[in-house]
C-alpha cells in the first residue's frame, strides 16, 4: 500500500546536538540532548533526570547537528542539559 493513499503524513526528522556525559555522582555515562549554545567539553552541567531531579554530569563530548534518523536512541527519550553549573 502507498503510504500517501493511506492518509498518514512522513515524519519529518531533524538534527540534534548530541552530548556524552558522566554523571559525576555514579561515573555512568549517558547521552543527552545539548539545547544550550554555550556548552563545551569539559563543562559541568545539570541534567534533567526527572521532572523533580537534576544530576551533575561532565560533558564528555558534544556532537554537532546530528541527524535524528542517524542516532541509535530515539531522541524524545533522551535527557536534557538543564544548565552550566
């Protein structure tokens, strides 16, 4: 079947900066989505954990303008880089 004569729309994917941390509480390391400019490695930087928990972590490192189709994790379930401590 065309996915067009179904009705449904194509997902339009974006791009995404990508950082690695290291939570600096249980040395895990994680991906999490970079939303801040002013990020570089080296920062340490609050991650949303959940909605009433925030992690230090160390950034790792930071890819730039990642392709959402081309990341293994599904962006939506990825934490986020609350701010620069």
């Amino acid at each position: 079947m065309i996915h067009s004569t179904a009705g449904g729309k194509l997902k339009e994917y974006g791009y995404y900066d990508i950082a690695k941390v290291e939570y600096l509480d249980t040395q895990e390391k994680a991906f999490v989505l970079c939303t801040l400019s002013d990020i570089k490695e080296g920062d340490i930087v609050l991650v949303a954990f959940s909605e009433f928990e925030e992690r230090e972590a160390k950034v790792l490192r930071i890819d730039k303008h990642v392709h959402e189709q081309n990341f293994p994790l599904p962006i939506k379930r990825l934490k986020k880089i609350v701010r620069k401590v």
